[in-house]
C-alpha cells in the first residue's frame, strides 16, 4: 500500500527517486513549479526536453500525460513532466487531471521509483481551486495500482499544504 505524506515548502529540494513538474506542452519550462524544476535543475533537463520534442514528442507532450528525463542538479534522479489541464468552469477536465497523476505513477513504476513528490497539478497558473485539485490527487493515488512505496505531495504554501492534509485525511 502506497504511503501519502504532506510536506511544505519547494519541490526542488525535495529529495525522492522522482519529482512531478507540473510543465506545459512544450516541455521547455515555464512559469510556478515548471520554471522552477528548470532552474533548480540546470541545462540537463532542458536539453533531454529539447531532444523530447525532437524525436517522439515533435508536437509536444499531450494533456494528461507524462514522460521522464534526467534531474539534473535536483536532489531527485529524475523529473517526470505532465500536462495538467486548464481549470474551465462548467466544462469538467478532471478526467485530464486525474491522468495526468495516474500516468506519472506509471512512468514512475517503469522507472523504478519507489518515491515521488508531486505539486499540486493545475492548481497555480492554470487556476484549478485548490481544495478540488487536492481531493482529486489524493483519489486518483489511492485508486492507482502502483509500485510506489511513497508519495509526497508538496504544498507550495502553508494553505495549500493545510488543504492536502486534510484532504489525505478525509476532511
């Protein structure tokens, strides 16, 4: 059984098998946590990205799913990319969401992680409320079948860390 912890603070000093970036199509960096990873990590991870996008991913990665490169300078081995969704009020893209964390588990199990970290996905830039991005993490974890002996779910804030413990709560 996958164990869920909540930690505070900044996913780039976080040290586990594996990190989520929460990254745009274009896998190129960005802004919030995906410009971030970028940073923290160094060229390495760009260009293992920029070779992504030139080889199996020439129209970038796809919402909802994820792929992995190298950590770079990260306290992790490797950076899972995924591509949540957009928040839209009255169109439902928590179908797109929830893969995207179920497919980052999968990646993880081919890679061998038995740690990941994750940032709450869609919940900075792409405007997804927090309490319903947080609920929606914890489920789809749960539900998944995977190898992962720990998850780590990274608030960004002492808010957002508050809403995910409640949330692995059950509140």
């Amino acid at each position: 059984m996958t164990v869920i912890d909540v930690v505070e603070g900044d996913i780039t000093t976080i040290a586990v098998d594996a990190i989520v970036n929460a990254a745009n199509s274009s896998l190129l960096g960005g802004g919030g946590v995906d410009g971030a990873i970028h940073r923290a990590g160094g060229p390495e991870i760009l260009a293992e990205c920029r070779a992504l996008r030139a080889t199996t991913l020439p129209d970038g990665l796809p919402e909802g799913e994820a792929v992995a490169t190298t950590a770079g300078r990260l306290p992790a081995r490797w950076v899972i990319h995924t591509v949540g969704p957009v928040y839209a009020a009255g169109n439902d893209r928590s179908p797109i969401l929830r893969s995207a964390y179920r497919r980052s588990l999968m990646v993880a199990d081919e890679l061998g992680a038995a740690t990941i970290a994750f940032p709450l996905i869609s919940a900075g830039i792409y405007r997804w409320p927090v309490e319903d991005a947080a609920g929606q993490a914890v489920s789809v974890i749960r539900a998944t079948a995977t190898s992962v002996a720990t998850v780590t779910l990274v608030g960004y804030s002492t808010a957002a860390a508050d809403v995910l413990r409640r949330a692995v709560a059950g509140r």
